[in-house]
C-alpha cells in the first residue's frame, strides 16, 4: 500500500514491477482477496477488482542503465504468428506448445510485443512470456528447461544469463521470487539467510536475486523459524551497474496480524500453480493436459 501510495503521488519517479502473486490465482490463494472482502465490507468486491485492474496494469520488467530486473527473470522466445491463415478444414487450430528441445531464450523485442494485460499468465497457449517473466527461476544447469516445480515457466542456466547480458551489452540481471523456503530445497544455489545471493557470475555480468520480506514466510504451521534477513539493492545513475546491497532484520516481536488464509494447507508459501484449479477459472482456456 505504501508503495503504491508512492506511485500515484510520483508516477514518474516511481516504477514498480508486476510479480507473480499479483494474479487472480495467487490473491485467492494467499488471502489478498480475502483480507480485501474483510476490511472493505460491502465495498470488498469492487476494491478487490479495482485491485487486479491494476495488477494487470503493471510492467513486466524494467531496462534501468545497465540493468535488467523482473520478478522472475528470463523467457523463452515464441514462435511468430503465421501471417496466413493455415490451411486445413475450418475450426482446426494450431495449438502452439513448443517441444523441450525446442525451446530457446527470447529477446526483448518479443518481451516489448507480448500481451502482459492478463489475471493469470497463461501457461500454454501462445502468450508465454508473461509467465516465464513472472514465474521462471536460475539454475546452475545449462540451458532452458520447463521449471516443473512450478509448472509454469523455465528455469535457465549461467550460459542464457551470459547471452543475455552479452546481446543487450547488460551487467545485471535483477530478479526476486525465491525466499529462504523456496531456496532450501535447491541444493546447489545459495540460501536467502542474507536477503540476496549473487546466482550466476559470468563473462559479461551478475544474475542477483533479491528477496526484501524479512523473517519470512509471515505465515507457517511450524514453530521453526527462518529468521532470514530481508535486503534491498542500491543502484546509481547512469549505469546502474554496481548493486549496493543492504541487509535487514524484522522487527520483533512480530505485530499480531490475521492471516485471511488456512496456511496450514498450504505447503509452500509460494506453492507452485494448481493448474487444476486454475482450469475452471481462465475463461476459455483449453483444459490443462495434467
Ligand atoms: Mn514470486
């Protein structure tokens, strides 16, 4: 709410990024939309709406400098639209859902082109790039794969961090997404003990992750706690290129808050996509396959 405070009373010195929570599917699930319906009343339902809107509203990434930053990171390149109607009896379609071996890193011109005013980023069809901006992790492997953990997005390796860099003449590739629950089942990239970790370092640049919720996940059914700390990066003008980090703690003891989610059932706090339930609710989408 501060930030968006922020945003309406500078709107042009204030830029804030959209994140895969700020979905249809992710305020049901984490109780955004309940907590709106309970302190808004009678109003709940429109506030919450208005909400999305300007969830939908928000940018996928930012090019500041020398530096790129998403919530999730990098994306795939999607095939072009033909320019001819395909040729075959009326009512076929051509349902685009390309091969694992065909996938390849996209450029920022097809970033600039992808429709990003979408509730929930689709995870097949042809619009991809939001999901993968929103929902894609680093990995230490090469290459691209689909992030199945999530089931949605990719997770890609030090060498799509180099190329990147390289074609763009970046240093730094800025992303989030992960905190210290979601990193302690990935063995072989850093924990979120200190707010941030330094992923790739490659020929031409970084690949930071940056997790600013300290003592996180807010909610937990267990007593064991991460006790991580939250950090937030400066950056200076012109290039951007040299983060400045700074580490936090939360303040204790915690303010007593409701949760407005039964997060006992939920395992994770950044669970990966129920496609299943998600199926019901994305108007007109075809049934996913698993
Ligand atoms: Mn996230």
């Amino acid at each position: 709410m501060i930030l968006w405070a922020w945003k309406v009373f500078m709107p042009h010195r204030i830029f804030l990024l959209r994140g895969n929570h700020e979905s249809k599917y992710c305020t049901s699930v984490y109780g955004f939309e309940q907590e709106v319906m309970a302190k808004y009343g009678s109003q709940g339902q429109h506030v919450y709406r208005k909400c999305l809107m300007c969830f939908e509203g928000l940018p996928l990434a930012s090019l500041a400098g020398r530096v790129y930053t998403a919530h999730g990171g990098l994306f795939r390149s999607v095939p072009a639209s033909p320019s001819k109607k395909p040729k075959g009896k009326k009512g076929r379609k051509n349902i685009v859902n390309p091969e694992v071996n065909s996938l390849s890193l996209g450029s920022l011109e097809e970033l600039l082109k992808a429709r990003r005013s979408v509730l929930d980023p689709p995870w097949e069809g042809k619009n991809l790039i939001p999901g993968d901006v929103l929902w894609s992790d680093p990995s230490m492997k090469p290459g691209l794969s689909p992030n199945k953990e999530r089931g949605i997005g990719l997770l890609w390796g030090p060498d799509c961090t180099e190329a990147f860099l390289k074609k763009y003449d970046l240093k730094l590739i800025i992303r989030s997404h992960e905190g210290p629950d979601a990193r302690e089942k990935r063995s072989n990239l850093g924990g979120m003990k200190e707010g941030y970790t330094i992923d790739h370092e490659v020929e031409s640049g970084k690949l930071i992750t940056i997790f600013s919720a300290p003592d996180y996940p807010q909610f937990q059914a267990t007593e064991e706690r991460y006790n991580n700390k939250g950090a937030y990066i400066v950056l200076k003008p012109p290039k951007f290129d040299i983060p400045v980090f700074h580490s936090f703690e939360a303040i204790t003891p915690r303010p007593k808050v409701n949760a407005y989610y039964s997060y006992e059932d939920v395992l994770d706090s950044d669970e990966e996509l129920d496609l299943a339930s998600m199926a019901t609710d994305t108007g007109g989408q075809p049934s996913p396959s698993v």
